[in-house]
C-alpha cells in the first residue's frame, strides 16, 4: 500500500481514486433516480460533437471530437480516461522500475496521458454505441444563414422569390424560398448559391463564391 503512494506512482493512484470515486457518485445517482452524467452533461451545455476523425492538428477541439466528447457523456469520459491513465502510469513505472528505476512524476504523467489515448478513444467509440443518447435533428431558421444552396426554382432576382435546395448539417434537405441580394445578379436555375441573410420568411442569396 505504501508504494501507491510513493512519488513515482501518487499521480496515477490518485487518478484511480478520483475515478473510483466517480463510478460510486454515478451508481448512487442512479439508485436515487438521476444520473448524475446526465446532470453534469445538462449544465455543461454538451450537446455533442459529430466529428470523431483523427485530428488534424493539436488543437483541444479537435483532440476533444477524437476521443468522442459529445458521444459519450462527458462523465463517462472522464472516468475512462482517468482508468486508463491509471493503468498506463502503472504499467510505465512497472517497466522501469523492471529496466532501471522509476520514472519521475513529471516525466512519467505526460507519457502515461498520451499512452492512453488510444485506448480511450477505442473504449468510447465503443461505449457511444451502447448507450442510448438522445439526439436533435432540427435546425433554426437561422442556422441555415451561411449555407450553401442549389436553385430549383429561378432565376432569383430581386422580384418575386424563387426556390432553392439547401442541407443542413445533419444531412437533411431542406426548400427554401429566395431572393437575390439588392446588388445580386440573377441567379439561374442549378446555380450555386450563399445564403446571407433572411428577411421575414425569405432567403437572401448571392452567387456562391468558388472557394466553398
């Protein structure tokens, strides 16, 4: 036990603790009627992430979506991934102290955190399949402002309104009437365009620059 303790294996051993408290908070907010991930999730405002490919650069977002925040509650991410930094900084500091000595706390923490980030994003991937989440498919009419969208019915000008197709971001298609922008050329049918405003219930649009 004294060994848990020692300065090469506290990091990991408080971790486990930390974690072993958690899964008692999760179970006993269930037993009560209330998950307390459910909880946690509603006041962080996570309404998930739908990328989960490997990320592009080192930003946080994208290391974030990787290991499938927004899939996953953020609880039982957390959980996991102190799991396995846990078991990563035991394993590391066994092999040391196998091979030599152990490791220092400053060099072993980071080591063991990147170690275990493979295998936090294969267990979450796999955890965000079995649990049920509740997902929104609407969108605002908002949100649509910015998109990119095909003429069906044109051309657009400044007259009477004309029709275009447009997808949201989860996919779904929607048909929208639109105008030309004051200073617009007309836009003809199949002509790619770029939502930038809404006035009442009409679109604006412009010709979609060649770069999107």
């Amino acid at each position: 036990m004294s060994a848990l303790v020692a300065p090469a294996l506290f990091p990991f051993s408080l971790a486990a603790a930390v974690m072993g408290g958690l899964v008692l908070v999760e179970a006993l907010s269930l037993l009560a009627g209330q998950s307390a991930s459910a909880l946690l999730d509603g006041a962080l405002g996570h309404d998930g992430i739908d990328a989960v490919e490997p990320p592009d650069g080192l930003s946080p977002a994208a290391l974030l979506s990787w290991i499938n925040l927004g899939r996953v509650p953020f609880l039982v991410l957390l959980i996991l991934g102190l799991a396995f930094f846990a078991l990563a900084g035991f394993v590391l500091q066994g092999l040391a102290t196998a091979l030599i000595a152990p490791l220092p706390a400053p060099a072993a923490v980071p080591l063991a955190a990147l170690a275990s980030l493979p295998a936090l994003r294969l267990m979450s991937g796999a955890v965000a399949r079995l649990i049920p989440r509740d997902e929104s498919y609407a969108v605002t009419t908002d949100e649509l402002v910015g998109a990119t969208a095909e003429v069906t019915l044109g051309p657009l000008d400044q007259g009477l309104p004309g029709q275009v197709r447009v997808r949201d971001r989860h996919g779904n298609l929607h048909s929208l009437r639109a105008r030309a922008a004051a200073d617009a050329p007309p836009m003809a049918t199949g002509t790619r365009v770029l939502l930038v405003d809404q006035v009442e219930a009409v679109y604006v649009a412009i010709p979609a620059p060649a770069d999107l």
